[in-house]
C-alpha cells in the first residue's frame, strides 16, 4: 500500500485489514515488530502505522503497553460453522470453560412467542435455562435457552455448571440432535450484558440465535447466545460448489 | 417468561432475544403488535416489553415511531455460510446491489505483509480493488481486496462497479474458485468507517477477512469486508454429523 493514495484514514484502515490477517494467521508471536519495522513490512509511515494499531486495540485484537509495545491479545476463541458442535464442546481447546447457573428452572406457562417457536401446544410449559460461560475464569458468553418439557426436564438433575447442553440432551434423551438454524448478528452492550460480561457499554458482541432440532426435525432447543467478540471470532471453510 | 424472576434487565433481555428470533423467523409483518399484545404473547409486562424493544431498537431490528408503533426494520439481508458465494451473488435476493470503485490498481511493490499472505515473490506487485457497497442505494460494506497480480490485472478492464469480484475472476481466469478460509469479528464502526458507510461511531459491524484459493489450492484473493451489522446478518443451518 502507498501512503500517496487516499486520506490517512483510509490508509490507516487497509493497513489494519492486512495486519488483523496476519496476526489471525499467527505470523506473529506474542509481541508485534515496532511500528517502524512493522511499517516497512506493510508499506506505510509510523503514523499509518500507528492509527492501524490503534483501530485494532479498539477492536479488541492487540493491546498496546507503553516500554513493551503491542501485544496480541490472547487469541481469540474460534467457533466453527461447518457442524453443529456446543461452544464448549470446541471452546475447550482455548483454555478452561466454566458455567455459572444463573436460572434452571420449570416455566409452568411458556409464552406463546416460545411454544410456537418449539412447536408446543399453546401454554405449554418449557424449560429455561440461562447461564454466564468463562473461558480461563473470565466471562465469554451469557447463554439462555428455552427447551422442550420432555428433553429440558431432565437436565435440571444434571450438573448443568459443568457440560454442554448438547452433549447433555444426547445423553440424558438417547438421541441424536439433527441439525440447528443458526442466525448471527453483531451488537454492541446494552448497560446490563456489559457488567455481566465485564466489557464497557457499546463494546462489539455477537448474537447468535441458533433453533436445534432432534435427527427426526423435531425443534427442541431455542437459545440466544451473547458472545464478547474482543475474545471470540467465527471461522469457516467454505467450499465454492 | 414470568416476571417475578431475575431484574428487570435480565427480563427485558430475555423478552429481546425471544422477539428477535420470532421477527427474525418472519412471525411479524411490517408493524409490531401493540406493547399489551406483545407482552400476552411474551408473558411480560408492558414496562418490560417496552425496554426490550428499546434494545431491539438500539439493534437495529426494529424503528419505533410516535403514533404509528413499533416497525419492523428492512429485513437484514442473509449471507450464508455453506458455500462460497460473492456477497453480491446473494444480497440480489434483497435489492439492487451497486458498487462504488474507490480504488482499483496495480501497487508495484505490494508490502511483504501481503505478499507472504498471497504467496507471492518478495516485491511482487499486487492489484489493490476498494468498493463500497450499496443496497437499494443505502451502504452495505466497505471491502478491500488484494488479487495475484495475473488474476487482479485483467479485472482492471472490467465494469467492477457492477459486478462480484468472484464471478469476474472465473470468468477472466477461465479457472473455477476452490474454497476460501473466512474469519469474521465483530467490531464497532470507527470514525472514517462510519463516515463512509453513513452510520453513527461505535455502530456494530462485521469484519469478514476471507483467503479465497483457486481449485488448484493457490491464495489469489485476500480482502476484508465491512459490513453494516444493522443490515445484515449471517445464517448457516449446521448438521451434527
């Protein structure tokens, strides 16, 4: 890139383009080269360089620390889109993940936004559960699910802290989940998912919203997922036929 | 969901995540059923309705208006996550897709960080293409692409305004596309970023970094996407096995 075309802010922004590529390809190893290093490997000025830095520190991808320089925020947790797979079920190789309850209960009279969407009779009960997900005892994702009463009910013996709510139905049901339609969104914190989990207001998450159904198609697993996207990213594979 | 249970700020989000995946299954034409209705259906009081349709609005899902009520907002277009598509490929089924070229040109020494990312010789030169993105004449994206220089090269001569990139490129190659390895963050919207695609600072976006190969496994094509996150959203339906 030449720093003769378009307005700093441009460049700044194409520099920060290659260089998140580039710490995502793990070219780097906990420290990044200095900005007159990194500038020559990414043809551009200090300043450029440095207003990429700062737009990557904003996105949660490196820290910078006056005497040591940048540094690549611990790498960001993968999730998978080619299978259906529990966040814990992959977040495992990332470091320890821990639950925290916050609700596991019986809800007598579902509403009907929720016995619609998991195909109940109309004021059916449903199982809810909420929890707050850690990875490395620092909070990742704050899940809340809405299960159907034969497959939710059992769970609520299980030790819910500890497992995957998939892994969990699969056992506890003797069946084999199917497949989920999932939809991502990005947002930023509203005030209360901020201090739950510990970001500032209006940081970067995703919504993930995922329908998991049974192998025979049944829907049975309604849960919205809010995942801080300053330790989380998607990652996919795609095939172009 | 009854309301004795949790604070008022747990219940507003659960009552949000349950009317967005309900908007989001298409359960509402244009205008949202009064707060009374919502919350019958929600099994939420009207105070707790209104507060989750604040932070629908704050999403980007809905638009509240004095006098008319509660609107859904333009359905988010979809990009999939099954296979390899331009994004324009798809966003066709949402509106007309325009393309403004902001940049498209042969940078003779291409920084080392792009270089090594394509595989190319040190000081090779590379084809830089930057396009903002429209839908139905209102931003979408900003993405910023590097291409092998024999790739990139007979593109320059091609109406990149009105065409994807992917399509261009199997057509002027003759060569079909493999697969591509993508990342995607979740970010919040930088001042220049903002400016450009016309929404406030510290709006969430998507960032789509994507390698693209050629059937024979060779990196051709590596860009960055962003993409306004109130317009769009990601959808995948994942198999267990």
């Amino acid at each position: 890139m030449e720093d003769r075309d378009g307005s700093r802010a441009d460049r700044a922004r194409r520099v920060a383009d290659v260089l998140r590529q580039r710490i995502v390809d793990g070219a780097y190893e906990e420290v990044l080269p200095d900005e007159r290093t990194l500038g020559r490997s990414l043809g551009a000025t200090r300043n450029v360089v440095r207003e990429a830095l700062n737009m990557l520190r904003d996105e949660g991808v490196v820290t910078r620390r006056r005497g040591i320089g940048t540094l690549v925020t611990g790498q960001k947790a993968g999730h998978g889109l080619a299978r259906l797979v529990g966040l814990a079920e992959e977040l495992t190789a990332y470091g320890t993940v821990t639950n925290e309850v916050r609700e596991a209960r019986v809800v007598p009279h579902a509403p009907p936004a929720i016995t619609q969407r998991l195909g109940l009779p109309e004021r059916s009960e449903a199982v809810y559960i909420e929890r707050l997900r850690s990875l490395d005892a620092e909070p990742l994702s704050l899940d809340s699910t809405w299960l159907a009463p034969d497959i939710g009910r059992p769970l609520l013996d299980r030790h819910l802290a500890g497992r995957d709510l998939f892994a969990l139905i699969e056992e506890t049901s003797g069946t084999r989940l199917g497949s989920a339609e999932v939809t991502v969104h990005a947002v930023t914190a509203d005030p209360d998912t901020a201090r739950l989990l510990d970001v500032a207001e209006g940081a970067a998450l995703f919504t993930i919203d995922r329908l998991t159904r049974l192998a025979d198609g049944r829907p049975v697993d309604a849960e919205s997922l809010r995942v801080r996207a300053d330790r989380f990213a998607l990652r996919a594979v795609l095939p172009r036929d």
